[in-house]
C-alpha cells in the first residue's frame, strides 16, 4: 500500500503547575506506528515545537518490561531517529498525506488546541477528504479545528476520547485545562465510550477516534481499513 500517514505528537512535558513530567503515552505512539509501518505505510512523526519529543516516564518501564510495541520503539533505530528529530508540523502541507493520526499523552491538553500549525493541518487534511484520527488524549488536537461549514469538525459525529470518568480515576480532572469528553460534547460531538480502561474506539466517516491506550489498536486497525478501502 503506497500510503503515508502524519502522526502528531505533543511537544509539551509538563503537567500545568503540578510538577510532575508528562509527554507522549509511550503505546499510543509505538502501536500504531508499528500498525503503520507494518502495513507498508510511510509515517511522518511531527510536533509544534518540532525536534525531540518528550515521554510521559509513567508510560516507560526498562527494555523487556514493556509492552511489545514499546520495546520495539526503544530498541528501533529507525524510531528513535524520527523521535528526536521530529517536523515542525507547521511546515507540513497535512492534505499531501493519506490520515493524520493524533497519538495522546496528557502533554497534549497544553499544547495542541491553541497550536495554529496544528488546526491548520487538521483542517487541511480534513477539508481534503483524508483520514484524521487521535486514540486517548490526542483529539485534544482536534478541538479548534473546523470544516469547510464553520462548524466544528466533530459536530453530528460519533467521537470517543479519554472519558472525565478516566480523568477522575487518575486523579487529573483539577490539573488538566479542561475535560476532553466535556469539551468534544460541547463541540456537538456524539460521545461514545465503553467500560473504563477497556478498548474502544469509533468510525465516523473518515473520522476515528479512541477512548484511551488500550485502544490504540483498534484505532490503528480502523485507519488502516479506510485507507485500504480508499
């Protein structure tokens, strides 16, 4: 498949005023790039700030004790080249690729909604008809961005995202800038969820979206049938 997909990741390793580290959530990058690449798919990874990204350390435990994907991420030269010398995303034209894929992490609620470069590539490449997914934390990268109607792009659709009952349970909901199930509800998103913790995820259009890690999968599997069915 001569396809190629944009993962944006976030730029952002601090969690508000807390002081704790936070970053990419290592599975819901390694697991669909892996799901990618696997694929035949060329991937792109591409932040605001560009450059290295940073890691949340709860997602990283030491080589062999990690999840498969992970594992294979920090042993893959390959990976490891793209995650430090990651493209600015403001300088991608987003509707030259096949999907843009928003991977989470809880740097994201600081930094993409109010990236410009980042609701540009979304709308671009959802104004272009092409595939936009985020597992978890990531359509916090899809907040700002609009369609060709002015309207908010998950407006009517079935979206899924990290539940504010997940942020309860970790104990975030009060350092987080704002709920990402609330804030997608109020953009006119038709939220959907399953069981805290567990895989879930949904496809709406050329839309996909995923409720939290465990469902970094299912998202990528999702991505891939659209584009196989392009």
């Amino acid at each position: 498949m001569s396809k190629k997909v944009l993962i944006i990741l976030t730029s952002h390793d601090r969690m508000g005023d807390s002081g704790k580290q936070t970053g990419i959530w290592s599975d819901e990058l390694a697991v669909p790039y892996y799901g990618f690449r696997d694929a035949g798919i060329d991937v792109v990874l591409a932040s605001p700030r560009g450059g290295v990204v940073p890691f949340d350390p709860n997602s990283l435990k030491p080589a062999g004790e990690n999840d498969a994907e992970v594992d294979r991420m920090l042993a893959d030269p390959v990976a490891q080249a793209a995650i430090r010398n990651t493209v600015p995303v403001a300088s991608v034209n987003a509707a030259d690729f096949d999907a843009v894929f928003f991977a989470g992490g809880h740097g994201t609620m600081w930094d993409l909604p109010g990236d410009a470069g980042v609701t540009r590539a979304v709308e671009s490449a959802w104004n272009a008809g092409k595939v936009v997914a985020a597992v978890c934390h990531g359509p916090a990268g899809l907040v700002s961005a609009r369609g060709a109607d002015g309207k908010s792009i998950l407006n009517g659709r079935r979206v899924s995202g990290f539940t504010d009952s997940e942020e309860n349970a970790v104990g975030l909901a009060s350092v987080v800038p704002f709920a990402l199930e609330t804030r997608m509800r109020e953009l006119g998103g038709l939220f959907e969820h399953g069981p805290d913790w567990q895989p879930f995820a949904v496809t709406d259009g050329k839309l996909v979206t995923g409720q939290n890690p465990a469902s970094s999968g299912l998202v990528a599997e999702k991505v891939l049938a659209l584009l196989q069915a392009a």
